[in-house]
C-alpha cells in the first residue's frame, strides 16, 4: 500500500510521539525512533511498541526520515544525514525547510495541530502542510500524507511562517483570554466551565460567518458605559486591564460599523 | 406544568427573540410581546408567532415581564411597571437588578450566551443566572429557568457582572484573535477555515485540563527566537504588533514554568 518504503522518526517529544501513532493508526510501523538517551529510548519503546535506536545507523537505510525535534535542534540532526539518500522532512511550522538543504532529498511535513502525548487526536481532520524541493518528493510526501488527513496542504516556507504566526493568535493567544476568564472567575468563587456553551457558541458562529460578522460585545456596540465600568472593576489587575484597553482599542477602530 | 402564570416579554432584539423560542421550545407561548414600533410588532408576531402588544396595558396583567432591552432602556422600560404585580426581571449582564427597584417584585433572568436571531441553541446547555429581591421569587424563578436549562445559578449583582467581563476575554476577545488570524491568513493567500481542528482542540483541552496547562507556542517555551521573527513579520501590522508583544509579554510574566 504505502510506496514509501521504511520510515524512521528522529526525536521523543510530543510531536514524535503523535506522529508514530499516527502512523501506527494506518497499521504502519516506524522501522525506528532515534532517541539520543539511551534510558528515554527504553521508555519510548515501552510507550509506543516501536523500535528505538540511539544513532543513526538503521536511520540511514530508511526512505524517509521525519524529524520531529525542537527547532533549535534540527540543524544537529541535520549533520548526521549528510549521506542520507532517502528525504529528510523536518516538523517544524516556522523553520525554513533550507535548513536541511545539505541533504539531497529534504522537504517538511508540519502537522498543523497542538500535540499532547496523553490526548487522543482525530488524525483525518488535522491539516498536513506539506514541502518537499523536487516535484517527484513533492508528489510523493503529499500521497503519503493523504493516507493520514483529508487535508494535505502544499505549502512554500512562507506560507507555513504566515500560518504558525496566525496560529499563535488563533491557539495560543485565544488561550490566554481563556485564562484570564478563569482567573476573574475563579477571584469571585466562580468556574471557567460555566463559559463552555458561550465559547462553543461563538467559535461556531465565527468559523461559520467569520469572526468580524460574529462579534458582539461592548466594544462592538460603542457601549462605553460598560467598558468604562469594566476598566474600573479591573483596577486591582493592572495587566488584564492594559489587555483590556488595547483589544477594546483594536476592535473600536477595526470592527465597528462604519 | 408551569406555575409561573402568563409571561410577557419586552424588547424586539436578539435576546427577546431567543427568549420567545426558548419557551416556545417547552411549548409555553408567551402571553404578548411588547414592541413599541407598529411596524415591528408585525414584524415579530410574524417571525415568531405570537401576539405583540405596542403599549403596557397587557403586560400589567401578566405574572413575569422579562425586559430583554438594551441596557440603556430599561429604566425607562420600569417606569412603566410601578404598580406592576408581576416579577419584573431583566436580562442584562452587567446592570444592576436595583434598576428595577421601584417595581415591588424585581430580579434578573440572564442566559450566558451569545445571542443572533436566526441561529438555533441548544437551549439546555446555556447557563440561566437568575436573581430575584426575595426568597419566593428566587425560588419560583430558579423553578421557571430549571424548566429549560440543565445550569440554573444564583447569582447577585457583583457576580454576574464578574461573568460578563470574563465573558468579554473568552468571547469578544477570542473572536478577535480569530480575526487577527483570519486577517493574516487571507493576506497570504490561505483561509482561516484551515485552522478550525487547531482551535477547537485546543478549546477542548483548556477546558479539560485549565487553559495555563493546555498553553503551548513560543511565549510558553520562552522561545525568543521564534517570537522576534514573528514581530518582524509583522511589521506591517503595527496594530497586531502590538497586541502580539502585550500578550507574548503576558504570557511570560504569568505563564512560564518557574
């Protein structure tokens, strides 16, 4: 089924972990991991039933080599597959794939998802960016990806940046406003989970109308009895305020009916 | 079934519309809908199929009058209920229920949610924070609210404006994340749709587990070399400049690992 021939990925975080078992969901096994300590690649094949290996002997005969390391670390990895004949495809969403480029064959394969080692993810629906510097890998990398998601993107460095950047907005940044949520919540004995149906509700409808279209809210109206209000009850947290003060900014002069 | 008598409902908004299908939904038809413009009132008994009402001599026979107006207008609103019987509750979140103060019987009937006419809710699911100035009122309102929603709360005035500011961060402010990435994925040729399992799982995993331990990205890894491309990207967004660097900052005053 899989043309792709043997697969080795190179790192033991979370990214590394989420892809083998994305693998393994499609009855594909990684012919190994490299895991440098020697003691975390035990554990590893323990966790995840896959061959582990220290150095990169058995890396070397694979076909693909996906590296799924920190970003500061793909440049040392890189030293090691000088030789490598099959392609090498890093997992990075902000990193140049030329970062690889003293390999013949080198490409990405960025997985567009926050990865936890302990959550189950439903694969088909996370989107595969993909890259790869020849067309023939190119078509390769995205037939390989198809078996995993039903949205394989092709997408040039970029591209891929403008995406990880929209993503810290989107995931990380959403977060926060989560968090801060919870934290005024909880300073008057009250619990973040009360907000679920509210938050659902509006992700929905801005997926489905588009955020702009979506938006409610005081700042939205012009209601400035009530944002003048809030500024007041948040006296006592000077950095939620300063938050506070510069999105309510954001959406009077982006947002507002005009 | 509902010992509540003949419920009337002021206002022609999103929120009186929802309301008036919130308890059609249980097959309780409100006894009128007061609509002050003629035309309106057509309008409204049209869509929803009830009887609306341009003055308050109906009303004054009702047993419950919920005020679904803007904020703005409910003061005026209860000067038309002095000798009125009934409970006069409003739905707002952040005013006072003492606005109602010169009715005998006043309270708050307040659904968390984000609200638009032509949407359907699943009614059970959204919290109904009700108030009411005495123990019987409290009692029958809780009674009345418990009939649509699984999350009946009491709360006084201070908490409920406490959960409409929080409300602002996890929404509106939310919602502007999703649009700063919906922003910047449209100037680069690509559709916030993309992004739509990354949020929705990250979503799922702040709430399961608390949005401080489901934070990931480069603010949380104090990873300042990705963070400083990202600002450099973002030149030409002096607006979305600014609230990456207040956020990224907050982030790491609050959130790192110490």
């Amino acid at each position: 089924m899989l043309e792709i021939g043997k697969i080795a990925i190179i790192g033991a975080g979370n990214t590394a972990y989420t892809l083998c078992k994305l693998l393994k969901s499609k009855g594909i096994d990684p012919y190994c991991m490299l895991v440098r300590d020697a003691e975390k690649a035990k554990k590893v094949s323990e966790d995840l039933g896959v061959e582990t290996v220290t150095d990169y002997e058995k890396v070397l005969k694979t076909d693909l080599a996906i590296i799924a390391v920190n970003d500061d670390a793909i440049s040392e990895v890189a030293t090691h597959l000088l030789d490598y004949k099959g392609l090498a495809a890093h997992t990075s969403g902000t990193k140049s794939a030329e970062l690889l480029n003293r390999t013949m064959r080198f490409g990405v394969f960025y997985p567009l998802q926050t990865m936890s080692k302990n959550r189950e993810i439903e694969f088909e629906e996370i989107p595969l960016l993909i890259y790869a510097n020849s067309p023939d890998d190119v078509e390769m990398l995205s037939r390989f990806a198809g078996h995993f998601s039903k949205k394989v993107v092709f997408c040039d460095d970029e591209q891929r940046k403008a995406i990880h950047l929209a993503a810290v907005y989107v995931s990380n940044f959403t977060n926060v406003m989560l968090g801060i949520g919870d934290k005024l919540l909880k300073e008057n004995g009250m619990a973040l989970d009360l907000m679920k149906p509210l938050v659902m509700e509006m992700i929905e409808k801005s997926f489905e109308i588009s955020p702009k279209d979506a938006l409610t809210g005081p700042a939205r109206r012009g209601d400035f009895a009530t944002i003048g209000e809030h500024e007041k009850m948040l006296a006592d947290n000077p950095d939620e305020l300063a938050i506070y003060m510069i999105l309510t900014d954001y959406i009077i002069e982006n947002y507002q009916k005009k």
